[in-house]
C-alpha cells in the first residue's frame, strides 16, 4: 500500500487518505481481505497524528470499503457489499417517501435521473 499526504493540496489530510485507500480498493491494488496496518502504523509512516488516520478509517469503514475486526485489525471488505447494501436501502427508502408523497414513479425515476447527473457532473 502506497499513500501519499500533499501537504499543498486543498483536500484536509483524512480525506486524502480516505480517497487514496478508497481508489486503491476499488481498482484491485488492496485486494479483498488485505489488512491495513493499523491507526498508529500508518500515522506514524505518513507523518500524521493518530486522530487524523482514525477519522480515516471510520469513514472507509462507514462507506464499507473497509472493515474492522476488533482486535485482528482492518481489511478490505468485499467489493461493494456494505455499500450496495446501503444504497438499496436509500433506494427503498426514496421509493417508499416519492409513493408518500403522491409522486407517479415516471416522476420518481426523472428526479433520481437529475439528480444522479448532478451528482457526477453531467448536464
């Protein structure tokens, strides 16, 4: 595993750690099952406080790219599986919040279609 901090970089400390671990996950370089090293190790190797590696985490963890094991340490999770989970229930919870609200699904998927380009930079 390669991070590197820019300490010019506009992005906070955390987050480039965050997005480092996140695209090397995604992309095949951590694989599944790899186990991070853990807060202090990586803090200390990048020159970062241990609070700053911890915040880190908790957001990898809470975007389930990584999962913590108590004491036997941090892995990659499994590809998408926390995250898919969490996004089919923001799924049904819209779906279940537009048929609340009176909307017809037409309706429904055109907001999720604009908001989904908003949401990557299409127009």
């Amino acid at each position: 595993m390669t991070l590197k901090i820019h300490i010019d970089d506009s992005a906070a400390p955390y987050e480039q750690v965050r997005a480092q671990i996140s695209e090397q996950a995604r992309a095949g370089a951590l694989p599944v099952g790899y186990r991070l090293p853990t807060v202090r190790g990586l803090a200390q190797s990048l020159g970062l406080a241990a609070n700053t590696v911890a915040k880190a985490y908790r957001a990898l963890e809470s975007d389930g790219v990584i999962e913590t094991r108590g004491r036997n340490g941090t892995y990659v999770a499994a590809a998408g599986s926390a995250a898919e989970r969490e996004l089919a229930s923001a799924a049904q919870a819209y779906a279940e919040r537009a048929r609340r609200l009176g909307l017809a699904e037409q309706d429904a998927l055109a907001a999720v279609r604009d908001a989904l380009r908003a949401g990557y930079g299409r127009d």
